[in-house]
C-alpha cells in the first residue's frame, strides 16, 4: 500500500493553517493569495512524504485550479486541475475498483468549467490507475502530465465555451438571473435555459460554470453567486440544491417578481420538491410554481416573467 491514510498531526495541523486562511483569502476574492496558500499546502505535503509511500494531495491542487480560474489563468488552471484528478485516480486505484474519481470535485470542474469531455477522463484514469497497479509510485501528479492521455483529457471538447470566472460577470445586478434545482437538470434544461437568456440580454448563473472548491460545500458557491443576482429562476421538479438556496434567497427577493419556479409537468401534475421545506416559503412570497412541457414553453415563461411581469404562457411573447 502506497498511500497512508492517516497524516502525522503536526502535518495535518500546518496543512490546516494554510488552507484555511487560503479559503479565507478565496472568500474575500483574494484569488492570488489564495492560489498561493494552497499551492503553499500542496508543496508542504508533497515534501512530506516518505519515500515509496504518498499522501493524498487532491484538496489543495483543486483548490489551486479553482483560485488560479478565478484569477483568470485558465491554462494554469486547467493543468492544476488535470493534477488533481490524477491524485485523486491515484489514491482511488488502491482504495475503490470503480471509477469514484469522477464524481470527485476536480472531476466535476474539468466537465463543467474546462469542457473536457467525460471519456477522455475515463482514459486517464484508467491510465493511472495502471500506473498504480504496476506499481508506479506517483508521488507528484504534475509528473505525469505530458503523458498522451492527459494531453486528450487537456483539449476541451468541442462546442465547450470559455470557463468562466467571478471577476467576468459584467452586467450588472438587475440582468442577472440565478439559476439553480437539480443538476440532473443541467446539460438539457439550465443551460438551454442560460443560453436564452444570454440573447435577452441576461446573465444566467449556473455555479457549475464557475467550479466548486473542493472540501466546500456546493452551497458555499451557489449562495455567493445567488445574493449578487437580481433574480431568480428555481426548478422545482424534484428535491436538490435548491432547497438551501430557496432557503437563503434575500429579504428583498423574497417576491414572484424577483423568483420564478417552474416545474417538468411531463414528470408529475404538481412540483416534486419537498412541499414543507420549499413549497410552503415561495408560497409565503406570493410565488406559485409554472408547468412547463418542453424548453420552449419554459423559455417563454421567463422571458414573459423578466420583460412583462407576467408567467402567463397565454401573454409571453415569442422568445
């Protein structure tokens, strides 16, 4: 076995210090400082290690990604983030036969925010898991980097748009539109959604275009993007993410002006969101949940919500 799982506590103790005030440094918007406090943890516990055996680093290089994103460093970014998937196979290898790598964080940026397409991950993992059950010691993931499947799993794929960062939402607050519910939602339904709303003159935010620092909550990003938004668009079809932002939506968007919900009526007649937890509060503010059919009639219902007021499919003009 070449990882160990338990750290000494003085390590884990300096690896702590550092990484928290680099999330403190992320907080307040600090991306440089923050890149280089967890890139300062990374290097700590990478020269830790004993020889033949490795610590798992995945944390801090994906937070060292996520920082340097956000600073605008895509390049940089995206070979941080590619690092830290392949810490993350790599400490899987021994621990999982299945692939839990790819529901990992730094997977889940690598799809959403850089574009890479899923098999070209699955490539790379299966790489380095070979690697590690040949008996490859990875101590330093950037090592393996230039290897033919990384270089694949690099190249966004086609159609992929330019990751976003915080510092790139121009419009101000009143075109701003948050879009959250469950992700299962997220390639067919919020980012068509997005896209319509970008030829109105909209920002739809998706926290899945901006990346999750890893060891955070998704909550922690979503709620940062929803408070700088002057509206917002909840789908309700089924329980998710939104029942923490429904919850955490500001005093002052707390009308059906400022929230639309809407809901997959092809699923069920009515939302399927928890009614005592979510359905009881956006009653409370005046805001009653919208069937929909197909994303046409969902797009005519936002865009008559944002321009008239109104979530009559009957009034919405053509989108």
């Amino acid at each position: 076995m070449q990882l160990i799982q338990h750290w000494p506590e003085d390590l884990r103790e300096r690896h702590d210090a550092l990484s928290n005030d680099a999330r403190l440094h992320l907080s307040a918007q600090e991306f440089a400082l923050a890149a280089q406090g967890f890139e300062a943890a990374y290097r700590l516990v990478l020269a830790a290690q004993p020889k033949g055996r490795r610590y798992h680093k995945g944390e801090s290089l994906c937070n060292v990604g996520l920082a340097l994103n956000w600073l605008g460093r895509g390049e940089e970014a995206l070979r941080a983030t590619l690092a830290a998937f392949v810490e993350d196979a790599a400490s899987l290898a021994e621990e999982s036969p299945g692939f839990d790598e790819l529901d990992r964080t730094a997977a889940h940026n690598l799809v959403y925010v850089f574009g890479i397409g899923g098999g070209s991950l699955i490539q790379l993992a299966l790489h380095v898991r070979a690697l590690i059950g040949s008996g490859r010691l990875l101590p330093d993931p950037y090592a393996i980097l230039g290897a033919d499947t990384a270089l694949v799993a690099s190249t966004p794929s086609a159609g992929s748009g330019t990751p976003r960062t915080v510092g790139s939402i121009e419009v101000p607050p009143e075109r701003r539109v948050f879009i959250g519910g469950n992700y299962g939602r997220l390639v067919g339904t919020y980012r068509p959604l997005r896209d319509r709303l970008g030829t109105w003159g909209y920002d739809g935010l998706l926290a899945a275009d901006f990346g999750i620092p890893d060891g955070w909550g998704e909550d922690e990003i979503e709620l940062a993007l929803l408070t700088n938004c002057h509206y917002a668009i909840f789908e309700v079809s089924e329980s998710g993410g939104q029942i923490e932002e429904v919850a955490d939506v500001p005093e002052t968007m707390k009308n059906a002006t400022r929230v639309l919900a809407v809901f997959d009526c092809n699923q069920a007649p009515e939302p399927g969101i928890s009614r005592g937890q979510t359905l009881v509060k956006l009653a409370r503010w005046g805001v009653k949940p919208c069937g929909y059919r197909d994303l046409d009639e969902l797009a005519g219902i936002a865009h008559s919500w944002l321009i008239n007021g109104s979530t009559s499919p009957a009034t919405a003009p053509t989108p």
